[in-house]
C-alpha cells in the first residue's frame, strides 16, 4: 500500500517542476502587459495591466499576413504529410514487397539529417524549378522531413495492431483501403493527432528554411517576422514579449483543445 508521505513527496516534487515549467511563461505573460514606462529586460511585476501591446503588436508588426502564412504553411504540410505517412505506414506495417527493409531505412535517413547540412543545395534546387520565394519552397522541403518521422511514428502502431483483427475484417471480404481507413486509422487515432501536433509545431516554429527561401515580406511566416520584428523593436520589450505572445498563441490553443489525444499518443507510443 503506498505510504501517505510517498504520496504527498510525489506531488511535491511535481509541483516544483510544474512552477519551474511555467515560470518562464508567466514571465512572458506579465512582460506582455506591462506598461511601456514599466517595461524591463529582467522579471518585473507591473502595477497595472496594459492589454494595448497586443494591439501595437498586432497592427505594426503586421502579423495577420505572416500568421496567415504560417497556417497556409502549416496546415498544407500537415495534411499532406499525414495521408502520405498513413499509406506509406500501412505499405511497411502490413505489406510484404521487394526491399522493404532497405526503403524503410532510407525513409529513416531523413530523421538523422538536419536541415542545415543541406538547406544550401537545396536552395539551388528550388530555384533551379522557380520555387524560391513561394510557399512551395516551404512546403515540399517540410512535407520531406515530416513524412520521415510520421512513416516510422506510425508504423510502430500498425504493427502493434492485433493480427486477428485484421484477418477477421479479410474473411469478411473487406479490401486493404477498407482495412487501412476502417480499423486501423481508427484505432491508431491518438498516434495521428500525436503526430499532427508535431508536424504542426515543427512546422509552425521553422525558421531556417523561411529565412533562406522567402524574400518578399507578405510570404514571410510567423517566427520570421518576429526575429525582423525584434531588430526594430529591440528595447520596448513590452511590446516584443506581446508579440511573441501572438506568434506562440496558435500552438498552445492546439495543445490545449488535443491535449488528452496527444497524452494518450505518446504514452501509447512510449509503451509500444
């Protein structure tokens, strides 16, 4: 039986972790409404709440249009990234073809290489086609890198699913697309939305791609925008928490509307 003490240190240790955690982002929080006579580059608590650096930030800064790239972005890559990770988990999972094993593995090759070693050939590429300067440029590189990670996320659940399930759905004379989308996407729902939230985030944050392919300022994204952002406003730093704050908002209202599927997904995954 566990021990009262035991169960008041475990809460204990998780509460000073939990405020250490959210420090920084009450941090941020106060740093955003804090008076533009008030406003410090170290923790200061402000006597009053001023709610207009949102809206300074919002209007001068501009962000409407580089919010509206980033979904554009984002939720291109996401969509196009999950079916594609889907079909190619389900080939892999429950497939048999000449030089699985080694395609597999040359899947795998995209989680190891980092976008630096090479952003710059592939920004010759892009320009070789006329893509520089578009939201494809941001969109294929990233579709690229997230299918690698989704393919290999998603295998793992497939194979986990029970074999008896998906003979009994074959007697019954359902196809492979009826397999795939009917039992096994179904059940494999909170890897998915786990693996959604992901991509989104990655995507959403990335900024060595966008600071390489995009020129003209109406497709530059988000975290973009915010770093130009900060060099003219380098000193009102009210007014730059506040726009951080904007550019963040999307990721933590998806995790907090997915956030019991994105738990289950990854405690499934690290049990698998």
């Amino acid at each position: 039986m566990i021990r009262r003490r035991d169960i008041v240190g475990t809460y204990l240790i998780l509460g000073v972790f939990s405020v250490i955690a959210l420090l920084p982002i009450v941090g941020i929080a106060l740093m955003a409404l804090t008076p533009d006579d008030e406003s410090s580059a170290t923790f200061v608590i402000p006597t009053r709440l001023d709610f207009s650096n949102f809206a300074q930030a919002w209007t001068v800064g501009q962000f409407s249009t580089y919010l509206r790239s980033s979904v554009i972005v984002a939720v291109s890559v996401v969509f196009a990234s999950t079916i594609i990770s889907i079909l190619s988990a389900y080939a892999f999972a429950r497939m048999e073809f000449f030089g699985k094993r080694i395609l597999f593995y040359l899947i795998l090759i995209g989680l190891l290489v980092p976008i630096e070693t090479y952003i710059i050939p592939l920004f010759y590429e892009m320009r070789s086609f006329n893509l520089t300067d578009t939201y494809w440029s941001l969109i294929l590189p990233q579709i690229a890198q997230s299918v690698s990670f989704g393919c290999f996320w998603l295998t793992t659940f497939f194979r986990a699913v029970p074999r008896s399930l998906i003979e009994a759905a074959e007697i019954d004379g359902a196809s492979r697309s009826r397999i795939l989308w009917r039992i096994l996407v179904p059940v494999s729902r909170p890897a998915i939305i786990s693996m959604v939230m992901l991509v989104f985030m990655w995507t959403w944050n990335d900024f060595m791609l966008a600071l390489v392919m995009i020129t003209s300022n109406d497709r530059r994204t988000a975290p973009l925008a915010l770093s130009f952002f900060q060099g003219i406003h380098i000193t009102q730093y009210s007014l730059l928490a506040a726009a951080a704050t904007i550019v963040a908002l999307p990721l933590i209202i998806l995790y907090a509307v997915l956030q019991r599927y994105f738990i289950r997904g990854m405690l499934a995954g690290a049990i698998k």
